[in-house]
C-alpha cells in the first residue's frame, strides 16, 4: 500500500522537474519521450491513481539529474 507521504513526495518531485525544465537557465532538459512521461503520470496523480515501481523509478531517475 502506497503512504500519503509517498504521493506527496511525488508531487513535489514532478513539480519540482516541471519548473526546472521551464526556467529557462538549462536546469534539466527533458527529451519528448520524459517531457510526455511527466505530463502522463502527472495526470495519473491528479485522478487518484499510483504509481507503478517502474513509473516511481523512471520519475527518481529524472528527477536526480536536476543540477
């Protein structure tokens, strides 16, 4: 079972890498496969649906490149 605390922290990871690759300072660039992969499970979040561990992964991954 998925904690609150876990879906918090994937809000604030997606929010925190859609604002980074909208500041315009070269932050992180996403390709259009990740940029389609954020704005999808993004959409996934907000109508009450998890993660998968392959989905929570990828959104790790790309969030740990932010410089």
């Amino acid at each position: 079972m998925i904690s609150e605390e876990t879906r918090k922290k994937w809000k604030q990871k997606i929010e925190t890498i859609i604002g980074a690759n909208e500041s315009g300072y070269g932050v992180l660039e996403l390709t259009e496969w990740e940029a389609s992969f954020i704005d999808s499970i993004e959409q996934q979040i907000c109508s009450g649906k998890d993660l998968s561990f392959k989905q929570s992964s990828i959104l790790n991954k790309i969030y740990d490149r932010i410089s």
